[in-house]
C-alpha cells in the first residue's frame, strides 16, 4: 500500500513537472 502511495505521487510530480514545462511558466518546481 505504501509502494503504491510513492509511485502516486512520483507520477502525480512528473505529471507536474511535465506540465510545467510545457507551459513554461516561472512558478515551475526545479
């Protein structure tokens, strides 16, 4: 159970970064 909270949340943060990147906005984490 606690293996899949870690993997939720690395791809909740890839997700993000992803996200993030794409929109190339300034508030991006990194």
């Amino acid at each position: 159970m606690k293996k899949l909270a870690i993997l939720f949340a690395s791809l909740l943060f890839i997700g993000l970064l992803v996200a993030c990147t794409k929109a190339k906005t300034p508030t991006c984490p990194g």
